[in-house]
C-alpha cells in the first residue's frame, strides 16, 4: 500500500486514540469551514471572526487547561495537532487560538488568583471574553527586559503608561493580558477593554496574517484595580513562561502549512503538462518535492516528541526554540518552495503556497525570531551568551 504523502513514517500511528480524534474533529473543521473563505479572508485583509463561536464549542480555546474551568483538559500532543490542523488552513486562525490560549489563559491559569481565574477562564474557553497579550514594544521585540511601559501603585489601584506594539488580537480583545515595569520587577495586569485610557489600534498594510488583527496598544493614565494584578509571578520569567507554551504549539502549526502546499504542489505538478509530460514526471520536480516530505517529516517527529516532553514535565525551553526554529524554516522554505512550482498561478490567492509563504513571515519573525532562537540554542552549547 502507497505511503500517505502527508505522513511518510506514519506519525499518526505514534498517537492515541484521543488525540486521533481531536486531530480528525479539527481537520474537518479546517477543511469544511476555513479553507473555502481563508483565501478571500486574506484578501480582504480580515479576521473570520465568524469562526470563534465553533472553534469555542470544540473546545480548542485553553485546550489543555483543566475542566473545572470550562476547558478541555487535552494533553499537549493534542494542543499541537489543534495547531497543525488550524494552520493547514491558515496561520491566521492558529495565531488566535494560540494567544487566546497560551498568552492570555495560561498566565490567569498559572499566575492568577483563583478569583480571577472563576472571573475569566470559562467564558473564555466559550469565546464570549477575546484576550490578547501586549509584551512587544516598538523599540526592540527581542529585548523585552527593557520594556517601557511601567505602572504605578496608586491607593488600590495602578496607574499604567506606556504602549505595546504587533499586539495580535488587539482590536478585537476584551481584555490585554500587559506586561509592565513596577517597583517591585515586571508583572502583569489584566487591562479590560473600556478602562479609560486603553486604546488600540489596527496596524494596516500588512503583507502577512492579513487574517489575523494585529494592533498598537496604548495606556495613559490608566487605572487598572489591584484585583486586576496577576499575583503569583514577578520578573521576565512571567512573559516568558507564556511564550514557552505558545512556541511549542507554533513548533506544531507550520507543519500543517507545510502539508498544504506540499499537498497542493502534488496536485498541480502532476496535471500540469509541459513539454509532453506532467511537471511531476520531471526530476527536479520530484527531488524538490522529496526533500520538502523529508523536511516535513522531520518537523513532525520533533514537534511530537516535544510533545511526549511537555507532557511528561521535562521539556526544556531550549528544545522548544530548537523545534520552533527548525519547523518555521522548514515551512518558509517549502511554501516558497511551492509557489515556485506553481509558476505564475503561484502568485495569486486562489492557490494556498504564497497565503503560507507569507504568513511564515511572521510567524518566523514572532515569539522569538530566528536568530533569537538560534542564539539560545549556542548559548546552550557553549555556554557563552552572545546575544
Ligand atoms: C504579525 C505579528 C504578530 C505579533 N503578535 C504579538 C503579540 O500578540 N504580542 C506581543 O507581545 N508581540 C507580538 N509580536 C511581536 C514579535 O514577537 C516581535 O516582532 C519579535 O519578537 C521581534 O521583535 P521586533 O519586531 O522588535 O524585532 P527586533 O527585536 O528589533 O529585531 C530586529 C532584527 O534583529 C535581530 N536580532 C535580535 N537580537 C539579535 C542579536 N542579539 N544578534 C543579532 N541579531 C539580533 C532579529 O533576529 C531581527 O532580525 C507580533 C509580531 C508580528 C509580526
């Protein structure tokens, strides 16, 4: 029997019957309800938000956070394949789930008060509470220690100032999950929507998730109550304690993407007659789509074992950036890779590779760039930091 060409080693094999089923649930859903409006969605430069009620009532928002909070309670394996599936449509799609997910319920999960996790924790896994995560600040992503904003204790409040930038989700949130300077090191407030002083803003002109809201935030003078506070972390180790949940499940996401446009060149290039043969009959053409299975067979077998880590509490953040580097430049290259092989038809929407090969762009470029994600890796090797 013929290999399935989107999983050559048979990974699926490799996962349990739970985790067969989420996988199937949100393929389906990829495919029945994402891929017929992504390309247009793109186009228009808009976020579906249409989609957030159903991907709610699967249970895909705060997935592997526990029942007792409205969540699901999946394991991390199950998390990843929620994002591969999400992003085999778009990386647009996976970006909400993901920082509605990993950047603003993991932090209330893991560093807020059991009040406010009752306050906002179910409604939103149900969708009807939008979070979004402000860390970036215009001067320097990749040194988020020296963050600007900074708040202030005031009586029984704090008086926050400052702005973030790239912030996904922002026009859309209900609540920003914000990290600021204080007195007493970096924490994080829960900001909601309508506090006086707290505004967002699109950014426009975007070239890539153009099916994802990203925005400007900005605070002045804006009193957030102290019951706003999350109390049980202090210091950069809060953000990044965020960001390792949510890379891991971006090491994920790209290999759907990935899959995509492989799928899609397989499609093309064995209908596409020239010079009196299909271009898969061609040498190149069938070299260049090995290596790409290859690659994405590697990406698989990397994100699964991260999986298998985090599920048994010993994955590392290095071996995230790690997976996170190698996934992403696996599904840049491909897509691009793929849109070559498209030729001219390539460069329009109605076909998949260059949706992918631009969205890659960010997600290459968000939750630590490349570099930043090979520079941890070096330092681990060497023991010298060089960043
Ligand atoms: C679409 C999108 C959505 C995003 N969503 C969010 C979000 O929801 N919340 C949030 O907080 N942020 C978000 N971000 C921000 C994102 O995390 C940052 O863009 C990223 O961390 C890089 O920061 P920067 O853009 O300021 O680039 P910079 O940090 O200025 O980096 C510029 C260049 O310098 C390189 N570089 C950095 N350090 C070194 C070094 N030591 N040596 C050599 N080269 C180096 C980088 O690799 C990069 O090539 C988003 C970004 C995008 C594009």
């Amino acid at each position: 029997m013929a290999l399935n060409p989107q999983d050559l080693f048979d990974v699926r094999s490799l996962l349990t019957e739970e985790e067969r089923s989420v996988q199937d649930t949100v393929a389906r859903f990829t495919d029945e309800r994402v891929l017929p409006i992504i390309g247009g969605a793109f186009d228009e430069g808009r976020f579906p938000k249409e989609l957030v009620g159903e991907i709610a009532e699967m249970g895909l928002l705060g997935s592997s956070l526990p029942e007792e909070y409205g969540c699901a309670g999946l394991n991390s394996v199950s998390y990843g394949l929620i994002c591969q599936e999400l992003e085999r449509g778009d990386s647009g799609i996976r970006s909400f789930v993901s920082v509605q997910s990993s950047l603003c319920m993991y932090p209330i999960y893991a560093y807020g008060s059991e009040e406010q996790k009752q306050r906002w924790l179910p409604d939103m896994a149900a969708g009807k509470v939008i979070g979004c995560f402000g860390l970036t600040e215009a001067h320097g992503g990749s040194d988020p220690a020296t963050m600007k904003t900074h708040a202030r204790r005031d009586g029984d409040d704090w008086v926050l100032n400052g702005s973030k930038m790239w912030i996904t989700n922002g026009n859309v949130a209900d609540i920003a999950i914000v990290w600021a300077q204080t007195d007493d090191g970096i924490q994080g407030f829960v900001v909601e929507k309508g506090m006086e002083g707290f505004a967002a803003q699109e950014v426009k002109h975007k070239m890539s998730l153009r099916a994802s809201v990203t925005s400007a935030l900005f605070f002045d003078n804006v009193r957030v109550p102290e019951a706003n506070r999350l109390p049980n972390v202090k210091g950069l180790k809060g953000p990044l304690g965020c960001l390792t949940q949510a890379r891991y499940g971006i090491t994920w996401g790209p290999i759907g993407a990935a899959q995509a446009c492989l799928k899609e060149v397989l499609d093309y290039t064995g209908e596409r007659i020239l010079f009196g043969r299909p271009v898969a009959a061609t040498q190149s053409a069938q070299i260049k789509m090995a290596d790409m299975a290859r690659r994405i067979t590697t990406a698989q077998l990397l994100s699964l074992q991260l999986g298998r880590l985090k599920d048994a509490g010993t994955m590392k953040p290095q071996q995230v950036s790690l997976a996170k580097w190698n996934n992403c430049r696996m599904a840049i290259d491909i897509a691009r890779e793929c849109r070559d092989l498209l030729g001219g038809a390539g460069i329009t929407t109605e076909h998949a590779a260059i949706r992918h090969a631009l969205n890659m762009e960010s997600v290459i470029t968000y939750e630590g760039t490349e570099t930043v994600h090979q520079l941890v890796i070096g330092r681990e090797l060497t023991g010298i930091n060089a960043f």
